[in-house]
C-alpha cells in the first residue's frame, strides 16, 4: 500500500518530464513501483481518457448540442465504406435534383417528355426512344410514333400517369399533348408534386442509411460497443445532412413554382 501511494505522489511530477508521458498523456514509472503496479496505474489513467471522451459524445443534457462525430474512414475500412455510403446518400440527392429540373418547371419544353418510361411488351424505355418528340406551340407538345406504332397506347398511358398533369389525345400513331395554361391551380399542382418527389427522395436515403447500419451491426461480436455507437451516429449524420439539403431543394422549387 505505502508504495502504491508514493506512486501516485510522484504522478504529477512525472506527467510533466517523462517522454512517454508526452506522446500517451500516462505517467513513467519510478524506478521504486513494481512494474505490475505501474502497468495498473496506466490502465487506469487510459480508460479514465476513454470514458471521458465518450461520456463528452453520448451527453444529451437539455438544451445541449451534441458534438459531431467525424471518424477516418480509413480506420473503419474493415467494417463499412463511409466515402461510399455518403456516395450513394448524395446519389439520391442528385437524382432529386435531376427530377426537379426535368418534370417540374412552369416553362415547358419538348425535353421534359424525354424520360417518360414507357412499359412495353419488349421491356421498359425512355418516350424519346420510341417516339419523336416536338412543340408545335407554346401550348402543344407532338410526338410521332411511327418508327413503334404498337406502343402508341402504353406510350399514351405512360404520359397521362406521369403525374405532370397531362391529359395526351392519340391521333393515328400522333401524340397530340395539350400544355396546361401556367394557372395558380397548375402551380399548386408541381408544387404539390414537388412535395411528394422529395418524399420518396427522403424514404430511398433512409433505406440507404438502414442498409449502412446494417452492415455495422454485422460487427457488433468483433468490434466494441462504443465503435458500433459512433459509427451509427457517423451514418445518421450523413443521412441528417443529405435531407436537410433536400429540404432546402424542396423550398427553393415551391417558391420557383409558387412565383
């Protein structure tokens, strides 16, 4: 007992001088402690600093904001690719933005037909690969299928459910479009539908998110408890930030549309 007390006497001094000390924060032995005794004094100062750190990260005191996590993912490599996770996060992000530029715009061009899908007997295919899209006016929209005429009739199903609010006519193997007048009703509607793309949006990146963790979770028996938590909090992170941008896509189009 007295010499694990002059042990801990000497700590402070020892924290200060050792060059072991500098490069792990844990103190250098005198040269009276067994080396058992010492090898204790380490382990304890070590997971002192480690549940500090952790205790600093879990804490979810009222009103207090929670520290970010950022883990090297070169660390984590063996468990799951976070560059590749958030890859796929912001995939979804893109794929939303691509939505919003093609299908939702007041101003309305021969080119926001182009990736209508189309189901047919043979498979499925974008409209401009069957069909050759034009504008006659501001208010008309053709498209000529007379390279597939026997796809005249899922094309016109596939552009009456695109859900842009069209209503197409057939003339022959003709697809006469009528453009609707850009009323505040019209405007209401791509809002509208700008509101349910960014839902669907929201539910693909958190089957991306419940995937990652997944992964994770696969680890729980190799890897510490505390590693699978912060990995978890990295990927909900991730997944917090892509649909907070999404949000902000989401507002910048209903005010476009709105005007």
């Amino acid at each position: 007992m007295a010499v694990a007390l002059r042990c801990f006497r000497h700590l402070p001094s020892l924290l200060c001088r050792s060059s072991f000390t500098m490069r792990w924060g844990l103190p250098q032995a005198p040269a009276a402690c067994p080396a058992l005794l010492l090898h204790g004094c380490r382990q304890s100062v070590h997971q002192m600093q480690l549940t500090r750190q952790l205790a600093t990260k879990k804490a979810k005191g009222k009103g207090q904001s929670q520290a970010r996590v950022n883990i090297s993912a070169a660390l984590v490599e063996d468990i799951i690719n976070l560059e590749e996770t958030n890859e796929d996060m912001q995939a979804v992000v893109e794929a939303l933005k691509e939505d919003f530029s093609r299908n939702l715009s007041v101003r309305t061009s021969p080119g926001v037909l182009d990736h209508i899908i189309v189901v047919t007997k043979d498979g499925k295919f974008p409209l401009n690969q069957l069909g050759q899209i034009s504008q006659k006016s501001p208010q008309l929209i053709i498209v000529n299928m007379a390279n597939f005429p026997e796809s005249t009739a899922a094309a016109t199903k596939a552009i009456r459910e695109s859900g842009m609010n069209l209503n197409p006519e057939v003339d022959g193997t003709l697809i006469r479009v009528p453009i609707p007048k850009v009323t505040r009703e019209h405007r209401e509607s791509l809002a509208k539908l700008a509101k349910q793309s960014t839902n669907k949006s929201k539910e693909a990146l958190r089957k991306v998110r419940s995937k990652s963790v997944n992964q994770v979770k696969k680890f729980k028996s190799k890897v510490s408890e505390d590693t699978i938590w912060l990995l978890e909090k990295q990927i909900q992170q991730m997944a917090d930030s892509a649909a907070a941008e999404m949000d902000k896509l989401l507002a910048a189009k209903t005010k476009e549309l709105l005007g």
